[in-house]
C-alpha cells in the first residue's frame, strides 16, 4: 500500500510539472515575447529541455536548501520548486525519517488532508510573474523548510561575538544544576536499559557525582556532564520495583504503575491519574522532565501514556515553561537498507507520529520529540542539548 501511495503521488509531481512547463515555455522552446514586458524571452537552456519526470528525478537527489538554490539560478526554476504538490510530496516522503520534532516546527498534518490550491489559483498553472501575491491555501513549501531537521540550523542567525564572549564570562561563574524528572516505558520495556547504558557511557556523559540533596522515596539522582562544561542532574522515576519491572519485561506484561493513582475517567473515556505523593514533589523541584517513549513497533501506550504526562506536567503547578523532552526510544540500530525496501524497513515509530500519539502539540509547555537509541544513544546528546537551552543554560560550547 506504501508503494502504490507512493507511485501515485509521484505521478500527480510529474503532471504537475509538466503542466507547468507547457504554460511557461507555450511554444515548444521557441523564441517568444513576455506578455508582461514585451520582451524576448530565450529558449529552454539544456537543463529546461530535459523530460519533465527527469527533472523530478533531479529534484528529489537534493536536499532542501540545493533545491532552493537551483530555484535561484532562473525564473523558470524558481516557479517551478516552489509547486505545492512538489512540497507536499516531499513532506509525505520525508516526515517519517525526520530524526527530531519540537513545539516550533512540528508540522500541521491537517494540512495533508487539505485540498492544494485551486487549479486556477494554482502556482504550476501559469509564470511565476504572473501568480506574484496570489495566495495558496497550502504553503507546502514553508511547511517543510520550517520543519526538517536539516534546514532548521541553515535559517538561524548566526550568534554575534559579544554574545559569545558574554557566555564565556558567564561560564566562569557557579551557577544552579538544573534538575530533571525521567520518566516512561521505555526504560523498562527494551531489551537494552537506556538508564543502564548512561551510567556506564563516559564517552557520551560522563556522570559527575552524586548531589547530598535529597527527595523522600526518590533518592538524589544521578549528576551528569554534558559538553565537559555543563553539569544537570536526573531522577529516575520508575513505575515500580526492579524484580517487578524485569518479569513484566520478559512476559510482555503490563503492570500498574506506583508512580500514579487513577482517580477516575473523563467523559471521553481517558483516565485521569494523580502523581503519587513523592512524585508531585518531584515534579515541583524538578527544571523540567524527560518522557523514554518505547517506540519499537506494537507499543502504543494508549490513551494512558497522554494522561500520565498530563498529570506530571499538572503537578508542576503553573511553571508551563519547564520544558518536556521525550526520547523516542529503540534499543538498538536498526540493520541497513538498500534499494526498495528503504522505504518499509524503519522499524520505529516516527517522532511526527509520537507527537501526535503522546498528544504533544495540545500542550502548553515547550516539548520535543528526538529519535534514540539505547545502545549506541545516538540521538541522546541532541535531546540533552535541547533541554537544557530549554532551562535557560547558556551553552556557549555549542
């Protein structure tokens, strides 16, 4: 079903394209005069000449911002990278391997069930002159440029020297140890315990030491550093004891979490769960929090899971600015693949679609979504570095 999707959204590209080409070079190539200018108007140079479905096949080997860079090489160019359908294609395309999602570029996937534009409103129907301060419904293409992981460092402004050299100094001065909350099934469902592989990766974080603060029935946590520079703390919050986790893990079982009280359902069916006693202080110290999501196929959490993050995020009264990072978890790589079984061999659920299952974008709060791995912890250092910017951390190493 994935392939035939997939062929037919590329067959919808290629008509579009070549719609458009038939209007703008009308003549087959001729020397014509623009109808707004007067002017003459070159032939097709040899890359224009080419069939339009190896011009899609050109496009699609570039990344984002070549293709915005081929669009600045000629006016034909630039109308024709900017066709919605083109976008929207790359966005179904590309969404479920983007590596990363936050509260600021999550996609409106309402948009993908939208009509693109109106066939005579559309931009591929006429010159790019000609379609200047018409509208689309859809910007397909601002929607994939603000949401890719790879174009988001390519549009931010480059940091000034005073503002690196006033991080500098302000490194020099002791500052508080942010404290987070970790939490979720995917510390204990895996076959590879995320928490296990932490405390034992001081190539990747080292652990710096145990804080003397402590929290009745949760203990100090553990204080890590990241970048060599910047020391946080987290605490382990499991659903409960260790014997319990371990043969629920290897039954396949589910078992009631201690962290939570259910105290009832709301009318939609979605139970309401209050944070234990120990957990609600938790969530009042803490800087923000850290939801291990099991995103191994089949471990849809349900309902439950948005309850539990809600009532954590409730607990920390009106403090919305704590942020949420939540690590999309697998235990170990995925094997490579080549070829066509590329496209169905992910075994992972998308972060775009752990947002939207965790319920993430109906927050308040400042959230993420990054891809890990708990054998390698590839991905952690990018959701740690996020957190803590998100906490107010100056990371001037960065």
């Amino acid at each position: 079903m994935a392939g035939k999707i997939q062929q037919l959204s590329e067959s919808a590209v290629i008509r579009s394209l070549r719609r458009f080409r038939d209007r703008y070079f009308p003549n087959g190539g001729e020397v014509v005069k623009d109808d707004v200018t007067g002017q003459e108007e070159p032939q097709p140079g040899l890359l224009d000449s080419l069939p339009v479905d190896h011009q899609f096949l050109i496009i699609t080997f570039l990344c984002p911002v070549d293709i915005c860079r081929l669009g600045a090489t000629s006016r034909y160019w630039r109308a024709l990278v900017r066709d919605p359908i083109l976008w929207r294609y790359f966005l179904l395309r590309d969404m479920p391997y983007w590596s990363s999602v936050d509260h600021m570029t999550m996609p409106q996937l309402e948009l993908l069930n939208a009509p693109v534009v109106n066939e005579d409103d559309n931009l591929v129907d006429g010159r790019e002159g000609e379609n200047e301060g018409k509208e689309t419904k859809c910007d397909y293409m601002s929607e994939y440029l603000r949401a890719c992981p790879s174009c988001r460092q390519q549009w931010l402004p480059s940091r000034p020297a005073y503002e690196v050299v006033t991080s500098f100094l302000q490194s020099l001065v002791p500052s508080s140890e942010p404290r987070f909350a970790m939490f979720g099934p995917g510390m204990e469902h895996l076959d590879v315990s995320l928490v296990t592989r932490l405390m034992h990766a001081p190539d990747v974080l080292p652990v710096s030491g145990t804080p003397h603060r402590q929290i009745n029935g949760i203990g100090s946590g553990i204080s890590y550093m990241f970048n060599n520079q910047h020391r946080f703390n987290i605490l382990t919050l499991y659903s409960t004891n260790r014997a319990e986790r371990e043969r629920a893990r290897i039954e396949q079982q589910i078992i009631s979490s201690k962290l939570f009280t259910v105290e009832g359902a709301d009318d939609s069916g979605c139970p309401i769960y209050s944070p234990a006693p120990q957990v609600q202080q938790v969530c009042q110290v803490v800087d923000g929090f850290i939801y291990v999501a099991n995103a191994e196929p089949g471990r849809d959490g349900g309902r439950s899971e948005v309850a539990q993050i809600q009532a954590v995020l409730s607990a920390a009264g009106c403090a919305t600015s704590r942020p949420l990072l939540v690590l999309s978890c697998i235990s170990r790589e995925e094997p490579e693949a080549t070829g066509a079984t590329s496209q169905q061999s992910r075994r992972r659920t998308p972060c775009v679609d752990m947002a939207k299952r965790l319920g993430l974008p109906q927050l308040a709060n400042p959230w993420m979504v990054q891809d890990t791995v708990a054998e390698s912890l590839s991905g952690l250092l990018d959701g740690i570095s996020w957190l803590l910017k998100s906490s107010g951390v100056k990371l001037y190493g960065s």
